[in-house]
C-alpha cells in the first residue's frame, strides 16, 4: 500500500511541477455529470462544490472509462488501479491537470496598420494535487495545492485551498471552516467563461478560477431534492480580483439555494436555483437551470448580474448541451453572452459560441478539440483550441 | 475452409482507435476555420498642426490641463505637463485598454480602471491596484511646442 500511495504521490507531484511554467489558471467540474448521474458535486470530489481531485467514488468511477482501456495496452497495473483511498480509506488523495493551446488575448494593430493575431500558446489552467483525511466519522480535513496560483495569472487566485469539516451525518448540515470559495451559481471546467468575467475586460475575472478566502460556510444537501449553502469569507482575494468594488479584509457573504426535480418514468434530472454574492460595493445575483438524462446529455443555462456601486454594470448569460455518444466521447456546445458598461469606458456586448468534443482516449485522460468564435464590440477572433486533462 | 468470424473485441478496439485519429485529424481541419477581424480602424501616421489660440488648443493655455483628441484613428491625450512642453499620449491603457487621464495634482497619467500610473515619457511609474504586473509603456507621440508663438505639431 505504501508503495501505491508513493507512486500516486509522486506522479502527482510530477504532474504538478510539470505543469508550473506560464500563464494559469485552474479548472473545475463537469456540471452535466450532476445531470446526467443525477449526483451531487460532493458524490465524486474532495471539495463537495465541486472542482478538482476526486474522492473515493469519483476516482472509482472515471477508472475504466476511456476509448481503450489500460488492461488493452498491456498496462493492466494501471487497470487495477481503481481507489485513491489509504489507511482504510481515511485518507483520499488526488491530482487534477488541465493544459489548453490556445491564443490568448485579442488581435491589434500594430504600428504600420497590420492586423496581429495573439500567439498562441500552452497554458496550463489547473495543476492541483489534495488530499482528504477523514478523521473521525463527522470530521475531515482537506487541503489541494495549486503551484500555478504563484504565476498570478489572475489577481485574486488562490495558491492553495484547505477546510476543515463538519458533519454529523448526510442528512445533517456540513460546516466547512477555512481557505474555502463561497458558493456561487455553477463551477465550471473551463476558465475562459464570460459567466465569471468582467465582459468589459474579458481578462478580468469577477470570481476568478480557483478563488478562495478564508472564511466557513454552511451547506445542507440532506434531501435529495434540495441543496443550500451560505457562506461569510473575509474579501481577501476578492479585493485583488475586484479592487474597485471590494475593500481588502471586507466580509463577503453568498448564499445559494438550488432544487433538484426529477421524473422517475422519464429518468430526467434537473436542476434550478439561485445566488447571491455580496462584498462592499459589489453586488451579484445568479440563477442557473439544467435538464439531463443518462446517455441524453445534458443542457444547462445561467445567467449572471453584477454592481459595482460606482456604477459598473454586468451581465452575462450561458447556454451549454452536452451529447455522449458514448461515455469516452461527448460532443459540446457552449453559447455565451456578456454585456458591460461603466463610466469612462465604451459599453461592452460580446458574443461567444463553443464547439468541441470531450474525447477520453484511455482511462483519466481526457483530449479536448475545440472551436471558439469570440465577437466583441471591437474585435472577432475564430481559432481551434486544444485542451489535455488528466487527473487521478 | 471455414472462416475465422471477426472478433468484436479486436473491432471496437480499432474503431476506437479510429475514432482518436479523427479527433486528431479534426485540429488542423479547423485550422483552416481560423479568423481574426478588428472593428476599429488601423492606426494612421498623421502629422496634425495646432494653435493655442484656436478652439479647441486654447484649452492648453494653462499649465496642467489636458485636452482629449482624436488622431490618426487613435484616441489620445495632449497635457501642457509645463510653459514650455506639451506632451501627447495614446488615452487607451495598455493595461486592460481603461482611460487614460491626466492627474493635475499629481503631475502623472493614470488609468481610470486600475489607476496605473505613467510618467509624461509613457514608462510606468505604478502598478495597477490588481495586482498585475505591466511593463507596456504607454505609446506616445512626437510633439514639437514653440511657447513663444502658441503653435506646434503632434506626429502620430
């Protein structure tokens, strides 16, 4: 066992060191897994809203998923390799790596009135490896590591996030103690959402990718039809992210409240709820809705507005479907919106549309071709983008 | 002679793999898909005159005023930084592409976003309060100023 847990270590700090050089920023989960599992984020990662290393069951369950699995290959103690759990599955330890290519930024003249695409470029967005020690029957502690939070790609992204949790029971409330992310709408995998971002600088996130405070937060998902979290954080890193709205060591409070109806003879899975953040002069509001069904897909919407008191104004709305064609491989689609205004500064609307396939060559490897159309108020960019996720 | 039947195994096998090499082959089809367009117009090399004594310069008789312009396509800001030199800056930060003002008091521009700060020579004297990092100078532009008579040009 020891040497299993040393071998899974290792890679992962690997995986982690690998993934240090440029510009970054993490991901997060899968959003169409809750609607077409009908599960909660919790079920499958370390951190129950989701985003990065998985648990016992969520690593069990992407074990054997792929086009072609290891045993295939003649790696078969790569097959057999089903549980991250030690010490009788007290201790849960994962890895999340996700690297895009893709061009950053917008085109631009340049001095002789020539157009100039951005470069493109590999850009490691999560490289975080958790673990998560459960103690006692009611109480864990669980922290990740994300080494590329030193690159600052964003202000206000987080190094590491780490709790400690509460919870008598399932059907009890959880509370969670620490370097935490209060709740907000959907976590998404990809850090290039408008959702999250200031639409009038689309390098500006509102709630970055991998943020957290430190602060505690409240959750309840003891009936299945009904998820609730409330969260105070003192506004650390939202001050870096929003300097403008939010004072530093400011209290930030968000509450979420999501209901979970299904049909049993359909088998559809849904989802629709609401957030609410708010830090100093910042203000958001969220609702997202969803409908899934196994081997279906999935199609989710949300739709974000914020206020920053001075007078900046966002919002921002998703539409995304997800199709499998089989479970290794899922065709996607994503069409956002974000509008903006503030004084002193042209009104923004921008425009973006998604198409890609989630394509899992071997199990916990993942390849993601994509096709992205971004359209601003002063510019277009159409490029393929390539994303490499693997995790443990 | 009997024929070996196909083994499905061995089947799903290559179509998976086929289906990897499609998603592979898919990028450099898409590739071809690749477009980038600007919707503001390129940056022109204009050589505008000006005279303080003309509408809408007389707002640079005063040390320390700044007036907003439009030049070769390009949104700028002309400063009479003192009686004897006006400088001119492009008024879009390189930063997040915020405003650029002229803080009087301060004798410095300044994003209205983040308030970077730039010296008259458009080198960054201060960080944005984000927590960037930015090391873009602000681009400027050839003034020449004859205090004497009120007049002079801006290069772009």
């Amino acid at each position: 066992m020891m040497q299993r847990l040393i071998a899974i270590t290792v890679s992962g700090l690997a995986l982690a060191t690998l993934a240090l050089p440029i510009l970054a920023v993490p991901a997060q989960a899968l959003p169409r897994m809750t609607l077409t599992t009908s599960s909660r984020c919790s079920n499958c990662h370390i951190n129950p809203q989701g985003s990065g290393p998985r648990n016992a069951m969520g690593f069990y369950a992407t074990a054997a998923n792929g086009a072609v699995t290891w045993d295939k290959l003649g790696w078969q103690k790569f097959h057999e390799l089903s549980d991250n759990t030690f010490f009788g599955e007290k201790l849960e330890i994962g890895g999340d790596l996700r690297l895009q290519m893709a061009k950053l930024g917008s085109p631009r003249w340049d001095n002789d009135g020539k157009l100039v695409e951005p470069d493109r470029m590999f850009i490691p967005m999560q490289d975080q490896v958790g673990l998560n020690f459960k103690a006692l029957p009611w109480l864990s502690v669980a922290a990740s590591f994300n080494p590329i939070g030193f690159l600052k790609s964003y202000a206000g992204q987080s190094l590491y996030d780490g709790w400690v949790q509460i919870q008598p029971s399932v059907e009890l409330p959880r509370l969670r103690v620490g370097m935490i992310q209060p709740g907000f709408g959907v976590r998404y995998d990809d850090h290039t959402l408008i959702i999250r971002r200031n639409p009038l600088a689309l390098g500006t996130p509102i709630l970055p990718p991998f943020y957290n405070d430190l602060g505690a937060e409240l959750a309840y998902e003891g009936l299945h039809w009904l998820s609730l979290d409330v969260a105070a954080v003192w506004a650390n890193n939202l001050h870096l992210a929003n300097p403008d709205g939010v004072a530093s060591g400011k209290l930030a409070l968000s509450a979420r409240a999501t209901i979970y109806p299904q049909t049993q003879d359909w088998g559809i899975n849904s989802w629709l709820g609401g957030s609410f953040l708010q830090s100093d002069k910042l203000t958001m509001y969220g609702g997202h809705v969803g409908l899934g069904k196994s081997y279906w897909g999935s199609i989710m919407a949300e739709a974000v507005w914020s206020q920053i008191a001075f007078g900046r104004e966002t919002f921002s709305t998703l539409v995304q479907v997800d199709h499998p064609l089989k479970e290794w491989l899922v065709l996607t689609g994503r069409w956002e919106t974000g509008n903006g205004h503030s004084p002193g500064l042209a009104e923004a609307d921008v425009q973006s549309y998604v198409a890609g396939i989630q394509f899992v060559p071997v199990p916990n490897i993942e390849l993601r071709p994509e096709y992205r159309y971004l359209k601003t108020s002063s510019y277009l960019l159409a490029q393929y983008t390539l994303q490499l996720h693997a995790w443990f | 002679m009997p024929q070996t039947p196909r083994q499905p195994e061995r089947r799903q096998f290559l179509l998976r793999i086929g289906a990897a090499a499609g998603c592979g082959a898919l990028v450099p089809l898409l590739h071809g898909c690749e477009t980038a367009e600007l919707y503001t117009l390129p940056p022109l090399h204009v050589e505008v005159t000006f005279d303080l004594a003309k509408s809408p310069y007389d707002a640079l008789k005063t040390v320390g005023a700044s007036l907003d312009v439009t030049f070769g396509n390009v949104d700028g800001l002309l400063v009479r930084v003192s009686d004897a030199q006006i400088i001119g800056v492009t008024r879009i930060c390189p930063h997040q592409q915020g405003n650029i003002k002229w803080d009087k008091a301060g004798a410095t521009l300044v994003c209205t976003t983040h308030a970077a700060k730039f010296a008259s020579n458009g080198a960054v004297t201060g960080q944005p309060n984000n927590g960037d990092t930015l090391t873009t100078m602000l681009p400027t532009w050839a003034v020449t100023f004859d205090a004497a008579t009120g007049k002079g040009t801006v290069q772009t």
